[in-house]
C-alpha cells in the first residue's frame, strides 16, 4: 500500500503489539498499526498479536459479554488483513496465566504513586469519570503490560504517542528486576514511535469504539457510503468555489491515509484549497477509495467468519506456542524474588 510503513524492525527483533477486544476494529487501527504489522510479519521471525481480554476486563467488567464477544472478531478482522500464524502469533491472554503471576511480582517494585503519575492512565481516569472508584485493576494495567511486553521477550514495541508512558515504566521494572537479580533477567524492549498522524472518526472526534465513530474493517459498501456522506469537512466551504481547508477536514485525512494515487491526491488537495472543488466530489472519490480497499479484506473476513471455531483453534494453538516463553520468563523472574521453582 503506501506511505507509512517505514518502520524497520531487524530480522531477529521479537515484535509485540496488543489490541483489547472491545469490539471488531476499524480504519483508524488499518493505518495506525495493521499496515506495520503486515511489514513486519514480512521481516521477523516472531510477531506477537496480543488479544488482551484481561486488560480490557480493567474497565469493562460491567460488560464481560461484550469482551468475550470480541475476541473472535479481533482474530478474524487479523486475518482479514493478511496478518497470519506462523510468523504472526494470536495471542488470547487471558490463556496465558503466567501473565498474571509475573503482573503480580512486579506489583511488589511499583508505588502506588508511580501508578498515578502515569499520564496516559490519568487521562482515561479522567474521560471514564472514575474518581476513588477506580478498579485497582485498572490503575494496575501499565504494570501487567510490562509483563505482557517482558514476557514474551519483545525486543520492539510500536506503539503510538499515548503508549509511551507504559514503555517507560516497562523499562524501570525491567531495570529494578535486573539489578534484584544482578543479571539480565529481563531483556529490554525499545518502543517504535508510529509516524503516522491518528487517524480520526468521521465527525472529527479521535476515532473510537465507544464513540461509534469509526469505519469497521468489516463494513459493507452502504455503511461505507453512509459514514462518508456524514464526515465533517470544513465548514467555513459553502460554495463550491470557495477556498476549502485541509486541517481538521476529515475527508482529506482519510484520503491521505489511504488514497494510493498520491498525485492525483495532490492535484485534487491543491484544487481543493484554492477554490472550484465540491465537498461532494472529494466524498465520491473517498468512497470509491475505501470500497476498493475494503473489499478484499471484507471478502476474507466473511471467509474465515463461516468457521469461527476454526478460527478460535488457531488462536489457541499459536497461543500455545508463545506460551512457552513466557513460562520460562516466569521461572526466572519468582527465582529472583526467591520463589521456588
Ligand atoms: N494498551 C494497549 C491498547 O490499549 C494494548 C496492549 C496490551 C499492548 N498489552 C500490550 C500494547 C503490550 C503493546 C504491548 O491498545
């Protein structure tokens, strides 16, 4: 496809990334990280796809159904996209005990204080409007990522801005467990900043489930009309030949992201900025645009989605396969806090 995926991780390098099934994903996680990760299943012998249930149980324990639920559809939106076992492993990990075991010696070098510092976590403190009642779990999560990221012994996270904070603690109990053990327990793992500008939802907001502003992988050609039709643009545009803006234009951030005639783009942007160009004529050739993109990958979602039993014994089979390595991690780091083996 085009543009974003410069990303370069070395053949050796194990690659983690981690979705919470909170529902199926969309465009916004198309150009944010599934481009990458189909660079990088071409270059890595292991990537790690982390379906992570138990994170997301951290604010959605009201609603365990519509976690559960979710998983199959995380996998197959996977597939979809061409990601797919052996060098992408699908990861359920709530299969993975041994996550929680090294969550809970790590738990035992994190102040409480360190948690609430995290800007990220404070940020989604805020937006869910939890005050004292904020689930333990939930302040505890950047702690059970560092055992998501340790364990599996990823030596490369992409990640984007908002996820940074969580490296940074990963990194210092990466560094307390090593120096405890006088030895390198732990390999440390370096995040991959992605470069590509958020994608946002259609009505400008950041694009997000819970918003129900956001374009499905599995969306049909009507959905994908209808949600293009109802994209903010710039509303300052009245007539068609008034001058029209770029920044904040919804349509165009879309067809940056995904229109692969980059200079037919440029001709239509420039066109556009100067006057003489209909909000309805760029709407046209973005539906056009997402259809031909999504239709493969809708074509292959409904392939995979005629057996979804199938799909869940892949799912534990590569789950299983990763298993192994975190156990061992998990081995090393109870000897360091003198657990018996
Ligand atoms: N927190 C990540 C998200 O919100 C998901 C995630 C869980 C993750 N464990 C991870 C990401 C480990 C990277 C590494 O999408």
């Amino acid at each position: 496809m085009n543009t974003h995926a410069q990303i370069a991780p070395n053949a050796d390098d194990v690659v983690l990334t981690g979705d919470r099934p909170t529902g199926p994903l969309h465009l916004g996680h198309y150009a944010g990280s599934l481009m990458t990760r189909l660079v990088t299943q071409e270059r890595v012998a292991r990537q790690v796809l982390l379906i992570a249930d138990m994170q997301a149980l951290t604010d959605n324990a009201d609603d365990p159904g519509k976690v559960a639920r979710n998983v199959v559809e995380v996998a197959l939106d996977y597939l979809a996209v061409g990601l797919e076992p052996p060098r992408s492993l699908f990861v359920l990990q709530s299969a993975v005990p041994e996550l929680c075991e090294l969550t809970m010696l790590y738990l035992n070098v994190v102040t409480v204080s360190r948690l609430e510092r995290n800007p990220t976590t404070r940020a989604e403190i805020a937006l869910r409007g939890f005050v004292r009642d904020i689930p333990a779990g939930f302040l505890c999560y950047p702690v059970a990522q560092a055992a998501d990221i340790t364990g599996f012994d990823a030596t490369l996270v992409p990640v984007g801005e908002d996820q940074l904070p969580m490296l940074e603690l990963c990194t210092e109990i990466e560094q307390l467990v090593n120096r405890a053990a006088g030895a390198p327990v732990l390999r440390s793992a370096r995040a991959m900043l992605s470069s590509t500008p958020r994608l946002p939802g259609v009505d400008g907001r950041k694009a997000s489930k819970s918003l129900g502003n956001a374009i499905a992988l599995g969306a049909s050609n009507d959905e994908i009309r209808a949600r293009v039709r109802s994209m903010f643009t710039d509303p300052d545009h009245l007539r068609v030949e008034d001058p029209g803006k770029i920044e904040g234009n919804v349509v165009f951030a879309y067809l940056h992201a995904f229109d692969p005639d980059r200079d037919a783009l440029a001709t239509l942007t420039e066109r556009y900025q100067r006057g003489g160009v209909g909000d309805m004529t760029v709407k046209h050739r973005l539906e056009d645009v997402l259809v031909a993109l999504l239709e493969p990958i809708r074509a292959r979602r409904d392939h995979f989605e005629a057996d979804r039993g199938e799909v869940m014994r892949l799912v534990a089979a590569s789950t299983e396969q990763a298993r192994a390595t975190v156990a061992d991690v998990n081995r090393r780091v109870r000897a360091v806090f003198g657990l018996a083996v």
